[in-house]
C-alpha cells in the first residue's frame, strides 16, 4: 500500500476564556479555535513497526522522539483497537514547537487521521474520539481541524462558520510550556474565574456569511485570559504583541493559546504580507507566517 499523508494545521486561539479549575486538577474552558494555513506534514508508511522519524526545519526542537505525541496518540489507539495496522510515520516539521498553536496536538490528530483512514475507522468512533482527547486537550479539535468553539477540558466542540481572515502569525522562537502558564494563573482546585452571571451574557457568535468586521467586534469583547500570566513567564510576549497592534490595517492582535505565539487580523491579503514583510525585517530572528484563518 502507498504512503498516506495528513496535514497537522496550526491551531489559533482566537479568544480564551478560562471558566475555572476542576476538582480534578484540569482547567475548564472556552475558545474560538481557528485553523491556519501553515501546518505540518506528517506521512505513514503501512506496515511493519511503530516508529516515527522527524525532519524539516524545526525538527531538533521537537525533542526526544520517544516523547511525541504522534506516538503517543498511536500507541492509545493500538491499545483501544485491537489488531490495529500500524505502520512508520515521518513528520516534516514547521511549526514551532511550545507555541500556543497546537503543533504536537496537530500532528497527533494528523496521526489518528491517518490510522483512522489505514484501518477503515470514522472519526465519530468512539474508541478514536477517546484517544484523541487522552493524548491532549487540544487533539479533538485538531482532528476535525475547523473552526469551533471549544468548551470543557477540550472535548466540547462547537462548529462555527467562521469567514476567511487574513492573518499575520508571529513566535519569537522562545518556547512557554502550557503547564507554567496555567501554575502562574494560579487557580486553585475547584476555584471559578468565570462566574454564572458572565456565562449567561457570554457572546452570541456571528452566524454564516457574517464579515471580519463582524467577527472581529464580536471578539473584541472577550480575551485570551492566559496572555497576561504568560507575560509574566516571558515578557517577550509583549514585544510581538506591540508589533503586531502598531501594524498598518491591523484589525485585532492578540497571544494565541498559552503562548507565545500572537496573532493579528487584518481585512485584506495584502495589508496581512505588507506587515508581516516589516515585521520580518525589523525582527530577523522571529519566526513569521501570512496566510488565512479559517
């Protein structure tokens, strides 16, 4: 059989509340998720044993292989599926890594994708859904990779018709490790920060056919609640968010995820390239995309 090849999308937070901290430890919360038009490339060659190699440009800073969760990911899933097929995957790695865009969550789901379409399995299985979400809070949505609005620990998802939005995605190249910035939030178990009054008047979405502008006023009433702890952890942050806020056409910018990586709106391709092109000169060590949400 040929090889099968899957793309893992980067994940944009395009706000994020954090409703509280369960009991349990893990942190609830609501997130317009978009996906961008950068991904990385991940390939299965059927057959044979579990292994995984990693090339392209950002490959050293993936870490120990034995770590990753594409591994991870197909390693839950032999154990859920009996007789699974397996087979080596190669992952060609472009996006940074500890970004607040859901790199490794990408390239996992990209992996149950693939050994979902090598063993005739649907995504709605139940068994894959369950691995998804054990491998990471941010692999259900990578999988169905479109726009949603994600609640609970990550496996609430909501699909949303979000327009096609030119974008400028920055990352100073300096990892932020999810877990410090939710330690510096500093919730303790079973603590709320949202409370039922500012659930009940959270934001309407804008339905199908609504414009940028719409979306972007509608977004500009919620927040990314993680951008002020992960500030503190790496003030750096501040500098990309400055440079994207004080871009020319710049519609809205703020930190994706848990950081670092920011991002910035804009209504036109051309005002998107044109910013990204100074920020680029201006910063020769930042890593830089333009592109579309979606």
């Amino acid at each position: 059989m040929s090889a099968l090849i899957e793309e893992g999308r980067a994940k944009v937070n395009l706000s994020l509340r954090v409703v509280g901290r369960r009991a349990d430890g893990y942190h609830d919360l609501e997130s317009v998720v978009a996906f961008a038009d950068c991904a990385d490339r991940l390939t299965l060659e059927p057959g044979g044993e579990l292994k995984l190699t990693t090339t392209g440009p950002l490959a050293e800073a993936c870490g120990e292989t034995s770590d990753n969760l594409v591994l991870k990911a197909a390693r839950l899933l032999a154990e859920a599926v009996p007789g699974l097929k397996l087979g080596a995957f190669a992952l060609d790695k472009v996006l940074p890594v500890a970004a607040g865009i859901g790199g490794g969550s990408a390239d996992a789901a990209a992996a149950l994708r693939l050994l979902a379409r090598l063993n005739d399995l649907s995504l709605d299985d139940p068994r894959v859904q369950k691995v998804a979400l054990a491998t990471g809070a941010d692999v259900p949505v990578c999988l169905i990779s479109r726009a949603c609005d994600m609640t609970g620990v990550g496996e609430q998802l909501l699909p949303l018709a979000l327009p096609s939005m030119p974008c400028v995605m920055v990352n100073p190249r300096v990892p932020v490790a999810t877990k410090d910035v939710f330690q510096a939030l500093g919730l303790r178990n079973g603590e709320l920060l949202v409370g039922v009054t500012d659930v009940i008047r959270a934001p309407a979405w804008p339905a199908e056919g609504a414009s940028i502008s719409d979306w972007v006023e509608v977004l500009e009433t919620v927040a990314n609640d993680l951008e002020a702890p992960a500030l503190r952890i790496e003030p750096v942050i501040g500098e990309v968010l400055e440079a994207l806020r004080t871009s020319a056409d710049v519609k809205l910018a703020r930190m994706s995820g848990s950081g670092a990586t920011c991002f910035a709106i804009y209504g036109a391709a051309a005002e998107a390239h044109a910013a990204a092109e100074k920020i680029r000169r201006d910063h020769h060590g930042w890593w830089v995309h333009a592109g579309t949400l979606s």
